[in-house]
C-alpha cells in the first residue's frame, strides 16, 4: 500500500497598510485549480479590511452598512476570473431548483442591460485585451448604477450566496450616510480605504498564469465567461507554486502601496 503524502502546513504573515495579518496554510499534495486559493485571499482580504473597520471606529467614525442595506448591490461588482470559475462551481453544486432560479436571475438581469445598450459593453470590457482606464470605466459605471439594477444574487434585499460573495462585495464600507449609496452620482460616498484588494490581486495572479492581459469581469457577466473559458480552468498548478504566485501578487500590490 503507498504511503499517502501528508499536507503541508505553512504560516503566513503579511503587513498591510491596515495592520499585520496571519494565517496558517494546509496545502495538499499535489495539483490544484486556481479556485483553491480564492476561500483562502478573500479571507486574508476579510483579516485587512476587519482592522482598517477597527481603525474607522477607534477614530471615532460610524460605519453605515447594516443588513438589509443593499444599495451596492446594483453596482458594477468586478470579479476576478478565479472568482468567476468558483461562482461556476458554486451554483454548479446546487440543486437543479436553485441552479435554475439563479440562471434565470442572471438571464434577466442579461436581458435588463442588453435594453439599456449596455450589454455588448460589458462583454467587451470582460473580453477585452487591453486594460480598461479609469476614466473608460466612469460612464460604464454610472449607467450601470442609473439602471438600479439589482444583482442576480440579491433575494429580499440581502446577499443569498453571502459565504461565496466576491471579494469586491466584502471590500464596500461607508462612514457616509447609509441614504447616500442611493444617489452615489449626486452624493460621493466616504469608502473605507482597502487594504488588500483581492479582486485585483486575483486578477493579476489569474494574468500570470494564463499568460493574458489582467481582466475583472462585471458580476452578472460571471458564469457565462466561465462557461466560455472552462477549458482553461481544467489547468492546475502545484498547491505551493500557486499560494507563492497569489503571494507574490500581494508584496507587489502592497510595495506599490508603500512606495506612493
Ligand atoms: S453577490 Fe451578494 S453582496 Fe455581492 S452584489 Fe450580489 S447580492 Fe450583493
């Protein structure tokens, strides 16, 4: 009988803008798909974001998200293509029922933009080649948001896939009135700064292995450019040469960070 090969186990500490953070690492032997590190990133994205709210609150300011608040949810929500492969697998294991309903969501809210002009856009900036700028993605984003459209995942006003959100949805804290996230044109919203962008960073690890150019995709874009790229997420990497590329993507966003 062959011995099976045991997990290693790695401690990691990081020093982010908002304060140290850790975590202790199981890696299995063998080769991984990207989507193993997202739970990991995004928990390391939850430990920065959890001290920068501790700052806000220690300086005395109010943080306005609460349940039932879903304003940002009809925002553009940038996803990572690991993060697009792992909503895939997500509703993928649902029962037929609720895999069903979410498509049905997704198609509507497809159907919802493809009205409003704004779905060929959308794709293009999903497939597109060259790194959309700042100021390209401004009117992208204010007729997304003028649209109110409602993310295919909002039931009732509250996150249904809350355990498998984007990074970008954990990254969103306000100090600024909980009603100003209904009128952001009008009335700019005071954001916490983010200490470890993990969508971004994501996306960057996801350009290194795939050898193309860095891409977020819009939200309800998700599962369909993960249905067009599955061929790519058959890839697998070495469970340590994949946690050393997600973490070499983070000193560099982080000295980049320091270095302004
Ligand atoms: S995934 Fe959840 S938290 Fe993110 S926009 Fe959709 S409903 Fe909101």
């Amino acid at each position: 009988m062959s011995e099976a090969k045991a997990v290693e186990r790695f401690d990691l500490s990081i020093t982010t803008p908002a304060g140290p953070i850790a975590a202790t690492v199981e890696l299995p032997p063998g080769f991984v798909p990207v989507t193993q590190i997202v739970p990991l990133m995004r928990r390391l994205g939850e430990q920065a974001q959890a001290l920068e709210k501790q700052r806000v609150v220690a300086s005395g300011q109010t943080i306005s998200c609460a349940k039932g608040c879903a304003a940002c949810c009809r925002m553009l929500v940038p996803v990572s293509p690991p993060e697009a492969f792992a909503l895939r697998a997500m509703v993928a294991g649902l029962s037929v029922e609720r895999r069903q309903a979410y498509l049905r969501s997704v198609a509507d809210a497809l159907a919802q933009l493809d009205r409003a002009g704004l779905l060929a856009r959308l794709r293009h900036l999903a497939d597109t080649d060259r790194p959309m700028t700042d100021e390209e993605m401004e009117p992208i984003n204010r007729a997304y948001f003028a649209l109110k459209l409602p993310c295919p995942f909002l039931d009732h006003e509250q996150c249904s896939i809350y355990e498998d959100r984007p990074a970008a949805c954990r990254e969103l804290l306000v100090t600024s009135p909980a009603d100003w996230c209904q009128d952001m044109v009008n009335k700019p919203v005071r954001a916490l700064p983010v200490p470890l962008r993990i969508g971004t960073i994501l996306g960057l690890l996801w350009s290194t292995l795939a050898g193309e150019t860095p891409r977020l995709i819009p939200l309800p874009l998700a599962l369909e450019w993960a249905d067009r790229h599955e061929a790519e997420n058959r890839s697998s990497w070495k469970a340590k040469d994949l946690l050393d590329k997600a973490l070499d993507q983070i000193w560099r966003i982080l000295s980049q960070k320091h270095s302004r």
